[in-house]
C-alpha cells in the first residue's frame, strides 16, 4: 500500500527516533516526489539537521545513494564543497536520511537575496567550489547525474564570502556503471552525449555546470527547456553540429538528425519541426517570441552593457570558461582538474596595478579561502577509497558546520544601480527554505519580470529531473541588467556588414 506523507501522520513537535538520536521536528522545509524535509532539533545537543523523509516508492531507490553518500564521507565533506550525510533509520513505515541543514539553494538565492542575474565575480566562487567537488567525486568515482541550482545550497548567507555545497545524491551512480542509451539529467542539462544516446563518462557533470553557471549569468535558461527539439535546435545554432562520429553512433540520433545527399555526399542536417513531429509524434514547439538566436556564446558577452574595463575582461574570460565546458566532444571538455587552472578561476588576467586593483579586490573578496586539497583524477574509484580509508578516519556524526574566512577585506553581496549607489537587498524569512529539490512554485529561475507579462507561454509544460521539476524557461536577460537591446543587435549587424564588404574586397 502506498504512503502518503502529510501533516496528519507528521506533525510539527512530534519525536522522530533513531537507534542513537531523537529529531524533534521543527517544520517542514520541502516536499518533493521523493517525500518531505524536515527541519529538525537533535535533542540531545539541539543542534538543527536536515531530515528527508522518503515515501515507500523511494525507499528501493535509497540504497545506491546511500552507497554514494557512505564513500563521500569517508572523507570530510566540508573540505570538497559536498554535503555532509549523518545517518539513515526507519521510523514506523519511513525511511529517514539526515544531512547537515544548509540554508537556501542557488534557485532561492537568485529570487529572494540578488532578484536578478549574478555578475561574473560572484559566478566564480561558486564555479571553482562545485570544481573541487566534481574532482573529488571523478576521484571516487562517482558521478552526479543532476547538477542544476537548486541541487548546489550556500552554506551561510550572512557570510560576506560565497560558500556553497553540492547536495542531493539521489540520481549519482558509478561512473564504471553507467548503461549506455539511458536518459539521464534533467532538460537543458542533459549533455549531447546524453542526448544522442552515446556512451558516457563523468564529463556529463561538467556539461551540467557550465549549463548552470550560463543560467546563472542569464537569469534563466541557456537552451529552451519545454521541448526537446528547440533544445536541441539552440544547442546546435549556439555550439554547432555534433561530430560525424557522434551522429553516426547515437543511439538516439535520428530523433533530431537526418542524412542527406548534397553535391559533397552524404550530410548529416537537423530536423525541421515538421519531420521532428511526424518521426517522434510529439509536437515541436514553436521558439519563443522572446528568445533571441545567438551564432555562439560568444554572443552573451553582449547582452549586458560594459560596466568597467576589468569587469568586462573578467567577463570574456567567463565566456572563454563556459566554451571548455559546453564542448560537444567530451573527450575536449575541460575534466575538473583542468578547468581549476583556467585563468578566469586563476584570476589571473586582472590587473595587478593597486591603483587599479579594486575589482580585483572585490573578486577576491567573494572567494572562499583555499580550503580544499587537490585531488589527483582516478579510474579505479573503488581501489582509491579504499586507500584513502586507511589514512583517514570517517567524519564524526557530531561534526559542525566549519565557515571559511577570507584573508581580504570583505565586501557585501549587493548589486550597483544606475547611480553607482549600493542596493541593499531585503532580508527574508529563511526558516522556510528548501534543502532538496525545488516545488513547482520554486521551478522558476526567477520570478516573471513585470516587464514581459505576455512572452512567455504559461500553457508550456516544464520537463522534470527524475528527483525534481526542472527550471522553467523565462524571459531573457532581465531588464535590470540589460539595459539597451538594440546595443546588442547592432552590435551583430556591424559584424555581418563588416564580413561582407572583406569578402566583396577579396
């Protein structure tokens, strides 16, 4: 028989009782397809935990999780950026999971603390943490299977630095086991690889981040989430076509592609909407009035106009970044360790003149402090727990959350408007925050600007994660930041003016 969590069966003071520990149950934080997270007071130290609450449909799926949670315990979490796992115990017909409580999502963190895009100096803190922490997991062997914002929580928000975790297990697997054809990540996320139905390895996470850190840096989402061709469409206008190789052994290839002859052979060209839908017998949805069609990422570095010289060169060092990332051959996509020496996390290309160092000096600001050891990349995951087991002794149950300090001055997450004037954000009510994936009022990257009531078609369907709704589409870049959208395009008309008359010339 089927369970069905609710407030009835449990109740806000009610006891949750372990082998060792007693949970009193504060609130509930979450709910989820997986259950309910409840905020809970470990009564014997009255320490707050996080406690998720799985329904029986679940309970089958936990044991996997659990054999990735007990290795990424082995050693302590809070130096590779990874939430930390206390217990599993069944209370009356529940099976309850505890984890340390982190405060709000990335997803949260967007709407209620920034409400607009994120500039590149705080996109970077986060990108070399989860860097850390995907290194540590290729080490161990494990891959994610569904990094996205609300599954990477901040620590801390009244810490003027970014300290971020990457949470929620519930899809990682082996990286020695993963079955080739299956459809994995949620829509937007998913790696071209994953797509066409090819063998894959742990570069699908690093695809998920550099798809995470774009939405980050857009305010909503890189590619169309609400159908799978347009998503596909935008990932071949952005990054171009798959390889010969890769369209010819995917599985899944002649979903989005076809072969045809041309005066040079045979070529391999998208589907139109049309052929999409007659070969699937699911409708493509039209593109957006809203979205733009960018040529490449190069594009994005556009979309915001240039505030100062440093940051813009921080910015197209952001871009360079995303490009290592979302490269459709796997096999050149950065692996962790790789992109940890990119100059944009290096901050090597900043100005080290102190008479012009102050955005320097705020970039560093919002970095946590090197906390984190480099792991050198295995094969063998299994043989390289075991030999770090040894040296090691597991992470106590009892252990606190450690913050990381900042050696440099410290500088408040604020925005600057118009008037160069700093804009204090609102503080909010942070008791009632998720710790797992997101609810469907949650599925948003931000909240619809007033500004564009009509472009977005509310009647589209969002394609969910298998452990959580996906983000919707909204539209884009937010009018906070974007400030002349004409800027942009006439940007790109030069260029396509400027290419025709060399061509003419020649």
């Amino acid at each position: 028989m089927s369970i069905t969590l609710t407030e009835s069966q449990l109740i806000f003071g009610q006891v949750l009782q372990s082998s060792s520990t007693q949970y009193t149950i504060i609130e509930f934080i979450g709910e989820g397809a997986f259950g309910k997270v409840a905020k809970c007071q470990v009564n014997s130290t009255s320490k707050l935990v996080a406690v998720k609450i799985l329904k029986d449909t679940f309970v089958q799926d936990v044991e996997e999780e659990l054999s990735m949670l007990s290795k990424i315990n082995l050693l302590d979490p809070d130096q590779f950026n990874l939430v930390k796992f206390h217990e599993r115990f069944e209370y009356s017909s529940y099976t309850c999971l505890v984890f340390e409580l982190l405060e709000m999502n990335l997803l949260q963190f967007l709407k209620t603390k920034l409400g607009s895009s994120m500039y590149v100096n705080q996109i970077r803190p986060i990108a070399k943490q989860m860097l850390v922490a995907l290194q540590r997991l290729q080490s161990l062997g494990i891959t994610h299977n569904d990094i996205k914002p609300d599954n990477v929580m901040l620590v801390n928000t009244e810490e003027d630095t970014l300290q971020v975790k990457l949470i929620d297990f519930g899809q990682a697997h082996p990286s020695s086991s993963t079955t080739h054809g299956k459809w994995l990540q949620p829509m937007g996320y998913r790696a071209p690889e994953v797509c066409l139905g090819l063998p894959f390895t742990e570069a699908i996470d690093m695809w998920g981040l550099g798809y995470m850190l774009a939405n980050l840096y857009l305010n909503t989402n890189l590619f169309p989430v609400s159908c799978e061709y347009l998503m596909m469409k935008a990932m071949v206008e952005y990054l171009g076509m798959p390889s010969e190789d890769q369209l010819l052994f995917g599985m899944h290839t002649k979903r989005f592609f076809c072969q045809e002859a041309d005066e040079f052979g045979l070529g391999w060209r998208l589907l139109t909407p049309e052929e999409y839908s007659d070969i699937n017998r699911v409708k493509a949805k039209e593109w957006p009035t809203w979205r733009p069609h960018f040529f490449s990422l190069d594009d994005l570095l556009y979309i915001y106009e240039e505030e100062d010289a440093e940051e813009f060169k921080d910015r197209t060092e952001f871009i360079d970044f995303l490009k290592h990332l979302l490269t459709l051959d796997e096999e050149k996509r950065f692996s962790p360790t790789e992109a940890l020496q990119h100059p944009f996390i290096r901050m090597s290309h900043l100005s080290q003149d102190p008479d012009s160092s102050d955005y320097l000096t705020t970039a560093q600001a919002l970095m946590p402090t090197e906390a984190s050891h480099s792991v050198t990349p295995v094969k063998d995951g299994e043989a390289h727990v075991a030999e770090e087991a040894d040296e090691v002794p597991p992470t106590p149950a009892s252990s606190q959350i450690t913050h990381i300090e900042t050696d440099v001055p410290k500088v408040p997450l604020s925005h600057v408007n118009d008037d160069n004037e700093r804009v204090q954000e609102p503080c909010q009510d942070l008791g009632k925050e998720l710790h797992l994936p997101a609810t469907q009022s949650d599925s948003g990257i931000c909240s619809f600007p007033e500004q564009f009531p009509n472009h977005c078609d509310e009647g589209l369907e969002c394609v969910s994660s298998v452990n959580g709704p996906m983000v919707e589409d909204v539209p884009f870049p937010t009018p906070k930041r974007f400030k002349n959208i004409r800027r942009f395009f006439s940007r790109i008309q030069k260029l396509f003016f400027s290419c025709c008359c060399s061509s003419v010339q020649e």
